[in-house]
C-alpha cells in the first residue's frame, strides 16, 4: 500500500494525503478527514485502517490530476552512510587522506549518521534538485529511505536523492556538512509503501538514470539486499539520545556511483526508480 501528499492544480493551498490504489488512481483520504500522514503513520494499526478506508465512498483522482508533494510533514531527514561496499570504495577514493576513515566506518558497530535536511527544506518530485556552485564534483546518490515514527518504528519506505559534493567531501572530512547539507540537495518521495517487512524490501532493485539534454548519460542498479545493516539496527542508532517527536526519515546509503569522471550539470534530470515503491525524478539546477 502507497501513501501520498498532494495538492489539486485549482487549489494549490489545500494538501491531501492520498492511497494510491491498485489501477493507480489516488483515493483522496482528506475526505474521510485524514488531514496529515504524521497521525496515520503512529497507528499500530496502520495497514488495517488504511483497509477500512479503501471501502469507503472516497473521490478518487488520476495522478495526472494531481500534484504530488514530498511525503514529509515535520520529519527531519537524515541519512546514513557507508552500508554499501560500493559506497565504501568510492568514498576511498575521493580522498587518500580520508580513506582509512570509510573503511573503519564500514566495518565498524557504530553507523555513520548525519544530519540532511529540515522537512521544509525537501523537494519532492518534480521539483529541482541542486548542485553547488563552488564544487566541481556533483553526483545523486539513489537510496531508499526509512520512514520511521517518533517510537522509532520502521514504519515505511520511500525513495531518496542524498546530492552530494564529492570534491568538497573529498578534501576533508569536516567539510561533510557542506558536502551533504545545501540548498535543494534532498529529494524524497513520491510515496511511502507500508505493510511490507524488511525482508520483502531487500529483493527491490534500485536503479538511477541520468539524462542530458534528453539522452541517457549514467545508468546503474543495485540490490536493497546489499544494505550491510539491518533497518531496524540504522532506526535504533539514529533514535539513540535523540528524540523525533514527530518521527524522522532516514535515507540507507547508495550502492550506485557515477564514473569519477563524471559530474552533474545544469539540465540534467535524474529519475531514480525503486521496485516496489515507485520513481522519483528531478531536473538539476545551480544553486
């Protein structure tokens, strides 16, 4: 089952939280007086309820209809580094002098965290993803995110674009918040797929492709199954000493890098595909 925010083009003001149904219509939950997707996401009983609503009377609208919003109300986004082993070796080899940092950190008990984005500051599909205007080294970073509510329950999952500097990273450790943390460089959505455990998760197929003026430039996949940490271990790290009042989405890492000899540039449209939730896509922009 997917879950949605969206707006109607003749009334951009009012946001409904939708579920898109199995012919792919959206049903307008905000009907039935579901306001936000927070209070559904802290039920115990979240697929149950979402199977009551289905049989209701419910408008029920085409997703060309609508506009899509990121499935972010008041959750932080963090992220997690360092979980695939393709991550590893290319964090390696953006700099010697930090390499020996993203080896120990792969094998280590402890996870990289960071902080990402504020939800206010996510663009959800559609909307520009950007790229620094004092870095030279410029990729996306496909993974799939944990939505997880204020108990620390891994409650859904949605796709997220963690835009990265690669040479400012690259130079020194401590410039990660500014490779990681800027303008436009978290993308979320377009939905959150709930009732599916761990397991079924791990056999989805992430893939990402990069195009410049309409023709592909990068292509690749991974495995969810590649992620080296449990979800569950990654929520408990990012829940501990830490408090979510309103829960938090945590993006898992990437198992998909580009060619060190390859940047993004302004045009670029990145569309990044999930198996079993959907696509997020998003044209790139200098910020």
């Amino acid at each position: 089952m997917k879950l949605c925010r969206f707006k109607l083009p003749t009334n951009c003001h009012a946001v409904h939280v939708g579920l898109i149904t199995d012919d792919a219509t959206v049903l307008d939950l905000s009907a039935a007086g579901v306001q936000r997707l927070t209070p559904l996401l802290e039920r115990d009983n979240l697929v149950a309820v979402l199977q009551a609503l289905v049989t209701l009377p419910l408008p029920r609208l085409k997703l060309e209809e609508i506009i899509l919003l990121a499935p972010v109300e008041q959750q932080e986004v963090w992220a997690a580094g360092v979980t695939y082993l393709r991550s590893k070796k290319a964090r390696m080899d953006e700099s010697e002098f930090s390499a020996s940092a993203y080896d120990r950190v792969y094998d280590a008990e402890r996870p990289e965290i960071f902080f990402k984005s504020l939800p206010e500051k996510v663009v959800a599909t559609g909307g520009d993803v950007g790229i620094r205007k004092d870095a030279k080294w410029n990729v996306p970073e496909p993974e799939l995110a944990l939505v997880c509510n204020s108990h620390g329950r891994v409650v859904g999952y949605t796709i997220g674009n963690d835009m990265s500097s690669r040479d400012i990273e690259g130079e020194n450790l401590l410039y990660l918040p500014q490779a990681k943390t800027y303008l436009k460089s978290c993308a979320v959505g377009p939905f959150i797929t709930v009732g599916v455990s761990e397991a079924e998760a791990r056999a989805w197929s992430i893939s990402i492709e990069i195009l410049r003026g309409g023709q592909p430039v990068f292509s690749g996949e991974t495995s969810v199954e590649q992620i080296k940490r449990t979800f569950d271990s990654l929520a408990e790290f990012l829940f501990r000493s830490q408090s979510f009042p309103h829960g938090a989405v945590l993006l898992t890492g990437t198992g998909v890098v580009p060619p060190d000899n390859f940047t993004l540039a302004a045009g670029d449209r990145v569309r990044i595909g999930i198996s079993g939730i959907g696509t997020l896509e998003n044209p790139v922009a200098v910020v």
